[in-house]
C-alpha cells in the first residue's frame, strides 16, 4: 500500500482539488425520508438513518473530492450500533475511492493512546479502519508518539490539534510562553515529528503527521504553513464556521498542494441553505452536488488549489 | 437522583476510602482462564473476555471500593463488539453501587462536544451512561462548557485534565505564560466553572466540575488542592507509574475528601505482581481483593483518608 501522505496527494491531483466533506450526521437535519415514520427514536434507527445517509452522500461526492471526514462524536453520541455503522461508512467511502480521515481527537498516556491507535487507524487493519485520525496534543510528546509509530506501521496518518476554528481555542493555544503562543509551541513539536517521518529521498514534501489549524484564523494559517512545512493541514471552519475560501489560501504550497479545506454542514446538509433550497428536501443529493462543486469552484478561484484544473 | 458529587461522596463515606479501580483490559495481561483455547482472538472474543473479566473484577471491588474508571481506549481497541460489552460493564458497575467514572479524555468543538456529551454522560439518559467522563481542555472554554451543562442537567460530572501523570505531560502544561505553568491557566478556568456549578447552600464543597491531577507530581499535586477548592480531584499514576501513597496525601482536604486516587493494573492485574503472585493464576481474584486491601490501607495509614475509617 502507498503511504498515508502519498494516497492523499494523489487523491488531490486526481480529483485536482483538496475539498475535504465532512459526514457529521446530525439527526433533527437529515432530509425527511430519514427520519419520516420514525417517532422516538431507538439508537437502531439512529444507527441505521446514519448509515443510510452517509452512504447516500458518499454516493454523490465521491467522484468529486479526494476524501471525507466522519466526526466520531456523532455515531458514539448514539451508542454501539451507530459505532459498528461508523465503522461501516469507513470502508464504504474506501471502496469508493475516498481517504477517510476519522475526526476523533483521541489522547491518552502512552500505553493507552496506543490501543486508541490500535482501534482506530490503519485501513483494513483495525477495527474502524481509518486512513488518519485527529489527535490531541495536550498530554505532550509521549502520548503523540504510538500514534505516530503506528501510522508508520500501518501507512496511516495523525492529524495534531494545533490552532482550532472555534473561538474559544484561544483560551490556552494563545497564551504565550517564551514569546510565542502556545499553539506554536504545539507547531514546532508536530513539524519536527512531522521531518523525522519523511521517508528519505521522497518526492512528496508531506509525511503522515499533519496539523489541525482552522479557517477562522487566516493570518495564522498562513503563518502555520511555513513553520509546519513538513505536514499536511487539515483546515475546518470554511462555511457553517465563518471562513471563506479566501480565508484558506494562505493553507497551500504553490501547487495547490499541502492543505485539505473541510466543509460539513455546509455541504452535506446544503439542503436546509437558502441557495440550495431550490433543490427541495427530495432532491437534497443535488442540494450536495451542487454546494460541494461551488466550494471546489470557489477554492480554484481564490487559492492555488486552481492550478490543480 | 443525587447530584454526582453527593453520590461520590456518600460512596467514600460509605465504603471509608477514596480508592478508585481503574478498568483497563488488555488482553495479554488477563488471567489465563479467559484467554485459554482462544487462538487468534476476534473481535467478539476480546468483547467476551473484556465484559466477563470487568464483571468478575466489579465483584470482588463493589464491597470494598466508592468507584471504579473503566478507560474507554481498551475497548474501543478492539471494535463496536467490545464499546457495547464497556456500556454493560458500566451498568452492571452501577447495579453493584458503584460510582463510573468514564475515562475518555473526549473534547470537540462546541456543538460537537455535546453530541459526546450526549453520548457518554449520565446515568440511565445516555447510550454509555457514565457518572462522569474525563475530557481534554486544549479546545478551550467553549468546547469544556457542554459537557459542564449536560452533567448539571443529568446529575452527572466532568473531570477536565489539568497535570497529567506521564513524563511527558510536562511539555506544554508546564510552558510558562504570564509568570505560571499552562496547566495553571486551566485550573483557574476549571476552579471557576467548578464554583459556578455549585449549587446554593450545598454542604457538599465540591460540585460536578472536577479536576485530573496525577499522583506522579506530588508538590504540584498539593498545591492544585488549594488552587482546585471546588473541585473533585482524579489522581491517576498511583502504583504501576510510580506514585505512592505519601505522595498522594497533598490531594485531600482535612477530612480525607476531595480525591479519589486510581490504581488500575496494580489491582486488577494483581496476580502478575511478585507480591501477589502466590495466589496463582487461578486465585486471581483474590489477588484483586488483597492488591485493593494493601492500597486502603495504605492510603490510611499515609494521609487524612485514614480519618474515614
């Protein structure tokens, strides 16, 4: 198998943009059909629903994007079952050609934080069978290693939390220590973790450990992708969150490359948007289509992601 | 239903001792009995053996113990099998008495964490129906508040990590920002949310906010008590990472409240420790009671949680 790196980059240069879709299946905006019938729901029918809808939307933007990103906290907020459907949406976003990058922000001491790894990455070698997984950096170096080390192993990737989208973020990653925010601090770790996993001699700039850094901060982004210029950076935020594609440019190397842009709401419920509302609860896979092709036209136009038409 | 932090302190009051016992299976390390005839295990068998070796442990600590903190990582490792075999242990747990502390260090953005919130949290109101559930405080005060406002909604309660107990814990919760350590700045967030939740008139001086300090910092660990007034301390890193019993006294209050100290393969692998190995592979909940035994009286004889007895 191809590295976690290389999959992704072909990925990008195969669908020629880095739009990455979040599935976070949120149950009062499923399009009616799912939900329809249902009174109180069990957690079988939230597991089933959940499924069925990823599935549906795996369907439409598979030929589209490079990759997806469930968000774990969805299925386990509904118990075991939608954890097996979870485990499920994996491998069928796989089989359809997609890199899944499971946002579980995962952490644990060292021995623990290995059986996270255990579970949690590597395709077609662990239970969920993820090809990346978000982390959490707060319990230090030793916990982010058995990520690392099994990620090496298994041809998957680690994604660090460095400077997330939501306002709040700011409480303790901006804090500044030695005359720099702690975030950075965070940064200098994953970039070095990041150079000592490049395999010797690749032509690929990015390795299997990337960074979290979110849309919501555009003068930070830009700044992130100079000290991180090791890893690939997930970028959340654009749409729902408030950034826009001009807000991601600074997230790219000069080849477009570098950086995936995660939509969700925004794209997978594109149904309950105004622009998209002509579309009608029925046809709400046009609804995605449609949104997930303007955000690809929108990232072409303002970022380099356009040298990759 | 009792607040979370009156269950927790009647549960010490009760059973006269702030021992917690960590439930941390790993397959290699349980007795024989569950492994034997077992070639390579499935999934199904790990969530077997895991939910049948709990059950035996919770029988043998239910008398003896206020709690216990299953650690979600060991079953997650192993698949949906064994994340539904951890919400009956948790039940079963709470069905012999006991106080479940769910260890999962879980964080998202806001509206994110509350569907792990959701989730996990509360007794009887959620799939997993933890008593409490430890969470991550990188993403900031926004993404610690929904867990705060579900376990005041649900009787239940939240331990945010502040000093965690493994060396390398040290690297960005001890980066100095305005004259203190990182994870300072998080335990003054945290004391405050914590005295915010008290409720009016309580007699009870800790609320459902609490805190995770580990055993392996002794000054800091001391000095986190008078910082945390409001809060429950979890203090991991007891036994098997080095922490004794003197080392935890600094977290009590006078009257030997205020803490409960985990201990998780010291007792429920008891029977693989020099000390304990007499009782044999097939005794080997005997070596649990007597590894729990040991480590009452330990904490007795080395801090104010004597004053309970």
């Amino acid at each position: 198998m191809l590295s976690f790196s290389d999959r992704l980059a072909l990925a990008i240069a195969e669908k020629r943009t880095p739009v990455l879709v979040g599935l976070d299946p949120r149950w009062a905006q499923l399009p009616v059909s799912f939900t329809d019938g249902v009174g109180e729901p069990t957690e079988f029918d939230f597991a089933e629903a959940y499924s069925r809808f990823c599935h549906e939307v795996i369907d439409v933007v598979a030929p589209l994007v490079p990759a997806v990103k469930p968000q774990a906290a969805f299925f386990e907020q509904c118990g075991p079952d939608a954890m097996r459907a979870l485990s499920g949406v994996i491998r069928y976003a796989q089989s359809k050609g997609l890199v899944v990058i499971l946002d579980g922000k995962r952490n644990d001491i060292g021995s623990t934080a290995a059986a996270y790894a255990a579970g949690l990455l590597g395709r077609g070698s662990s239970p969920w069978s993820a090809d990346a997984l978000t982390v959490s950096p707060y319990l230090g170096d030793d916990s982010l290693a058995p990520f690392i080390e099994t990620a090496k192993e298994r041809d998957a990737g680690v994604f660090v939390l460095v400077k997330t989208s939501n306002p709040g973020g700011k409480l303790f990653q901006d804090l500044i220590a030695d005359g720099k925010p702690v975030y950075r601090h965070v940064a200098e770790w994953v970039e070095s973790a990041s150079r000592d996993a490049l395999p010797p001699r690749s032509p690929n700039p990015y390795s299997c450990v990337g960074a979290v850094v979110g849309a919501t901060w555009p003068k930070q982004l830009a700044e992130m992708r100079q000290t991180l210029r090791s890893c690939w950076l997930l970028v959340p935020g654009y749409g729902s969150q408030g950034g826009g594609a001009k807000d991601v440019a600074g997230a790219f190397d000069e080849r477009g490359m570098g950086a995936v842009i995660n939509n969700s709401r925004g794209i997978i419920f594109a149904h309950k948007k105004p622009e998209y509302a002509k579309f009608g609860e029925k046809k709400w896979q046009q609804a995605v289509e449609a949104a997930t092709l303007d955000m690809i036209d929108a990232l072409a136009a303002e970022t380099t992601a356009g040298k990759l038409r």
